[in-house]
C-alpha cells in the first residue's frame, strides 16, 4: 500500500441534488429511460474533473434528503448512529471528518448555501472553525490563508428553484424562468401548502421563490413530470456554467499558485426525481434520486471510473486515509474505505450492500414549526414518520413504502407498498414478480431496531445517589 499524500488542503464540494447520470461522463444513465427525448445538461467541468480523478457512479445515499445524507458523508455512519436519521429533527452526536481534521492539527471550515439544514440548530457547525454562508470568494480566500486545512463548500444551486437558488446567483435568468413557469398556468392556480425552505431570503427572494414553487406544486399535480424534469437538467448546466466553473478554477489555481496541494471530494447528496411517489428527492426511494456520483481528484489518485456500487458511508474512512489523518477506532464507521480502489491498487469486484431511509412530516406542520423557530420562539416537536426504506443485497434491490403524500404534497397518508428490483448489467433497474426476499425484510427489520424507542432502564434511587456522588448529574 502507499503511503498517504501529505495534502495540504482537503475540500470536500458536496453539489446538492446532483444526481449521478447528471454527469456526463457518467455512461449508465436512468433519467433518459424515464424521461426520453429531453436535452441532456452540458456538464464539461464536472466531465473534466470525472475524467482525470477517480469517479464512483454509482454511491447508495443512505437518506434523501440534505441533513442525513451529509451526516453520513461526514461521519461514515448510518443514520441509526450518527443522530440524524429524519428529514429535520435531531443532532449530529458522532464525531465528524472535521473533528478527525481537527485533531490533527488543521483548520476546518464551511461554506454552505442551506444554513438552515447545514448548521448549527442540526449540529454541522460543530469543529468548525470558520462558518460562511453563500460566500464563495470568502471561502476560497480562507482556504488560502490556512496552512493545512480540510473543509467543505456547499452549493444549493442544483436544488429547486434549478440552477438559480436566489436572486443573486440568478439574475435577471431567474425572474423570466418565473415568468415562463407562470405562462403554463391557468388563471386560478391556488396558493401552495409548500414553503420548505432551506436558507434564509429576503422578502423579495422569498416572494420570487414561493412563485416559482407554485408553478412547481401546480406543474407537479397536472402529471408535467417532463417539464419539471427538464427544468432540472437546464439547472445543472446554468448553475455549474455561471457559478461552480469559475469558483472550482480560481481554487485550484490558486492552490498551485500558492506551491500547496490539494484533494478534491465532491459528491451529491441526493438526486430529483418526478414520478407518482417522488416530488424532486425528500419523500422519494426512486433509484435515480439515491444513487450520487463521487468524484475524488488530486496527486496519487489513478484515473479510473468504478462502476460497481459502494456506499455514501464509505467516503469519510476512505478520504481520512487519503488524506493520513489518524482515526483512532476505525471501528467508528459503518462504511469501509476505498483509498486503495482510489490510489489504483486494487478493483471494486463486487456491489456493497446498502440501506436507505426518508423519515418526513407533515408538510404543514413543518412549515408552522420552521416559523416558530425562526421567530425565536420554542418550536416544540415535529413528528416524523417511516415515509420508507430501501435495501441492496448483490444486484437486488427491495423498497417498502409506509406512507404516501396526498392533498397536493401536504398530507401523510398510511399506504403500505413493497416491490422488488433486479439491476441488469448497466444497472437499470427492473420491477421483479412474486413475494418480497425475507432476507432482505429481514435486514431492514434488524436496522430499525437501533431506532426504536429506548425502553425504561433508570436504576435504582440507591444507585443514582452513588452517581450523583461521583459528579454525574442526576
């Protein structure tokens, strides 16, 4: 085995709702199977950096939506584990790549577009030593100004609305894709239950984003998931020409100018999807919104597309030996690393197995519940409940469903659903006839256990005293 690259700068770039076969370079492609005919997104820097790094196509996320996802990446746990297992509810409880970084004596810091979800009320900002928000420039200055550092940069621009994300990336192209959406509709289009909302706008950007969302929810119900679908694909191509090209070149240019080097991590963290049961990612189990591309680039790594599936949970061990930042108990991830398939030493032979979950409310209980939080007041609770899981044994893949949402997207209706899928040799996947693998039950059972209700094992008064004894708070 080498021995790891003493890289001075590690950035991770998470791309959020990058789906893999957004990528071009990516040749197994679901999305023209279930969309035929749409124009395919220009993605030449993403192309580029696929090319000349090591490219995983096919990464099992083990969550659909932002916060649990990115808590995998980061910690190389299940949600089971590391705290954040539903769509908004929770803490990140498990040590991090930027708790590992920091150890180790290097900076840490995060720039990301969704403070909301990548913050602190989640607990991202945790050993961070440098938090910005929406400010690429900043961010890659105080990179620069750091000796050794590991961090992250977080785009939103791939997320609805597509390739825009507010009124300052967007531009004058935001306000007429709005007018375009608004043409398509009829004259009374009713307001949308639907104002989710990730970062912070102001009155005027929020005004622009619940118009562009009520074309959305109104699009959505008329079955136009084409439309909607190729408005995706146009905001990759938009969001990565006007903002993520120039920001990824003036880094790396500047860390070569600066004689430092660096490794690259970037990956998404969901895809979007439109289908029946899938409104863009976070109620859905569709396998182009779970299977995200990795991209790892930097000296040492071979160039190399890997096909064969790994999961989300391997990113962090394998970045940590890359990078020879020390871990002490390797036993803390759940995922395994792949520095050696990186470093060109070894193949992937055969597909990791993989587990996903989308735990989600209410929507209109978690708009109210966003609005008490932001007014500073106690939010209280937000239920959630097992929308679904999926499971991945070999090239089998099974999906049950608990709920669905009804009353244009608001509602949670109890619909229990289970299917089972067969990938073929360019991993499509195709709906299998007859009853459900109970090995396959069986490991979904055995996973939810860890997040059942702790039982009532409080000891005795006696005991709790000699705790208390000893400085234990009880």
């Amino acid at each position: 085995m080498s021995a790891p690259q003493p890289y001075d700068h590690v950035v991770f770039i998470s791309l959020d709702c990058l789906r893999s076969d957004g990528v071009g370079a990516n040749p197994h492609k679901l999305w023209p199977l279930r969309y035929p005919g749409l124009r395919a997104p220009a993605t030449p820097v993403l192309d580029d950096l696929a090319n000349s790094g090591a490219f995983f196509t096919n990464v099992i996320a083990s969550a659909p939506y932002t916060s649990a996802a990115h808590a995998t990446v980061f910690t190389g746990q299940y949600p089971a584990r590391h705290g954040l297992h539903a769509f908004y509810e929770g803490f990140l409880r498990s040590p991090s790549v930027f708790t590992h970084a920091r150890r180790a004596g290097r900076q840490t810091l995060m720039k990301v577009d969704f403070p909301v979800i990548l913050g602190d009320q989640l607990g991202f900002t945790a050993d961070i030593d440098t938090y910005l928000v929406e400010e690429d420039q900043k961010f890659i200055d105080a990179v620069l100004a750091t000796e050794t550092s590991l961090s992250l940069a977080h785009f939103a621009g791939m997320h609805m609305p597509y390739g825009f994300h507010n009124l300052r990336f967007g531009g004058s192209a935001y306000q007429e894709k709005i007018a375009w959406m608004e043409s398509l509709l009829p004259e009374e289009v009713p307001h949308q239950v639907d104002e989710l909302n990730e970062t912070y706008r102001t009155p005027a950007d929020m005004a622009l984003f619940l118009r562009y969302k009520r074309a959305v929810n109104y699009l959505y119900a008329a079955g136009k998931y084409d439309t909607l679908f190729q408005m995706y694909l146009d905001g990759i191509e938009f969001f990565l020409k006007s903002r993520f090209e120039p920001f990824l070149t003036q880094l790396v240019d500047r860390v070569r100018q600066a004689g430092k080097t660096l490794l690259l991590v970037l990956f998404g963290d969901h895809g979007q999807q439109f289908e029946d049961d899938s409104y863009g990612n976070f109620n859905s189990l569709e396998e182009g919104v779970l299977r995200i591309p990795l991209i790892i680039a930097g000296d040492g790594v071979a160039q190399g597309r890997h096909l064969r599936r790994i999961r989300s949970a391997d990113i962090a061990p394998t970045v940590m030996e890359l990078a020879g930042i020390d871990v002490p108990w390797r036993g803390l991830f759940d995922g395994e690393s792949r520095a050696d398939v990186v470093r060109g030493a070894t193949a992937l032979t055969e597909d990791a197995p993989a587990l996903a979950q989308a735990y989600t409310s209410d929507a209109r209980q978690f708009v109210h519940y966003q609005k008490r939080q932001r007014a500073g007041e106690d939010p209280g609770a937000l239920p959630h409940v097992l929308l679904g899981e999926s499971v991945y044994l070999d090239r089998t893949r099974l999906v049950r469903l608990n709920y669905r949402y009804t009353d244009q997207m608001s509602r949670l209706t109890p619909d229990e659903r289970v299917r089972t899928e067969r990938f073929d040799e360019n991993t499509v996947p195709h709906i299998q006839a007859g009853a459900p693998d109970p090995k396959l039950l069986a490991v979904l059972d055995d996973y939810n256990r860890s997040l059942g209700p702790a039982r009532d094992n409080a000891p005795p008064e006696s005991v709790r005293e000699g705790l208390r004894s000893l400085g234990y708070p009880l």
